[in-house]
C-alpha cells in the first residue's frame, strides 16, 4: 500500500459512516397523542390494584403497545358527560369508574380496529369498555369506536375485540394471510 491508501481508507470509512447514519426508510413514523377511555363496571370484584398493558392499531400494521397502562392515568371522567369529575390524583381501574389515560405512539393511518388488554398480577378485573381517542385535529377521524368487554379479563394473557375488515389480528399483532399453492389431487376411477 502506497501513501494515499490509508487516506482512501478513511474516506470509504467516513461515508460509510455518514450513509449509516441516514435511513432510507420508506415511511417516517411519527408520535401522536391518544386519550383512552377505560371503564371498570359496577360488578362486586371488578377492580384491580394490578398492572393492565394495552395493545391497539389499525389495519395498516400500525400497533400501538403501552406496557403500563396505569402510570399513563390523567382523570376520572363522568361516564354520561365528557366533563372531568376531579383532576385528584386517583388510583385507577376502581369499580363503577370510568378513567382516561394520555398515551403516545406512531400514528394510525386508518381508524383503530382493533384493542387488547392484558391483566398481570393477582387479582381480577372486569372492564366494561374501552376506546381510543385520537388528539391530533387532522386524524380525529380515525378514532376508535367502543369495545365492550363486561367480562372479568384472563390473567397474562392478551384479550380483546378485532373490528378489522380484510386482515386478522392476533393478540401478537396483524396476521398476514398465506397464499398456499397444491396441486389438487383428481382421483382416476377405473373405465369399465
């Protein structure tokens, strides 16, 4: 190697690194700021001290997972107006309540269809409903509609409702149909 080589390395290794640092992408997700409407029903045990994660998206493989649910509370709401009963700190998931929560994630593209709850710990829950608001003006339209649940929820486990149209998701997100191809078999039957 002469004396230009080692200068022609650092060249190929600082491009490298500049190209490295730009991402081709073909979409730039960006953050949008959701408020979710949970309800605890009025059942004898229907509250929980327990942590709930959250899972919800659209059918454009947007999903959107809050890990802790519970540190995202903002506010008790009355269930009948949208106006807030106290801005107190409270403890959320009570029964008869209905909470609202601040959370960011990338932003959906087509309305939410989908909402998953998952219940960690001891004892039981019972939500009644949940949805999904979203804050920025120009994606207000793609809002969630109501999932009802009424039902004490599995523990570790994702449960929830899918109002999807042409894909079907799982509690691990969107399933992509398979196209499997087989020749199909004709059996000959004998001439006589």
């Amino acid at each position: 190697m002469g004396n230009g080589g080692p200068f022609l390395i650092c060249c190929v290794l600082l491009l490298a690194l500049m190209a490295g640092g730009q991402s081709d992408t073909p979409r730039n997700k960006e953050n949008c700021t959701y408020a979710v409407t949970i309800e605890t029903t009025c059942t004898k045990g229907a509250e929980t001290s327990n942590h709930i994660s959250l899972r919800f998206g659209d059918t454009n493989s947007n999903d959107i997972v809050v890990r802790h649910l519970n540190s995202k509370h903002i506010r008790r709401v009355d269930p009948l107006e949208p106006e807030v009963l106290d801005d107190v700190p409270r403890k959320p998931f009570q029964a008869c309540v209905v909470d609202e929560f601040q959370v960011k994630g990338a932003c959906v593209e087509s309305p939410i269809c989908y909402l998953y709850l998952k219940l960690s710990g001891a004892d039981d829950w019972r939500p009644g409903f949940a949805q999904v608001h979203v804050l920025e003006g120009s994606r207000s339209h793609l809002s969630s509609e109501y999932f009802y649940f009424r039902r004490y929820l599995p523990r570790h486990v994702w449960h929830g409702l899918d109002a999807c149209d042409d894909k079907e998701v799982t509690p691990f997100g969107i399933k992509h149909k398979r196209k499997v191809f087989w020749k199909k078999q004709v059996k000959k039957l004998p001439v006589p």
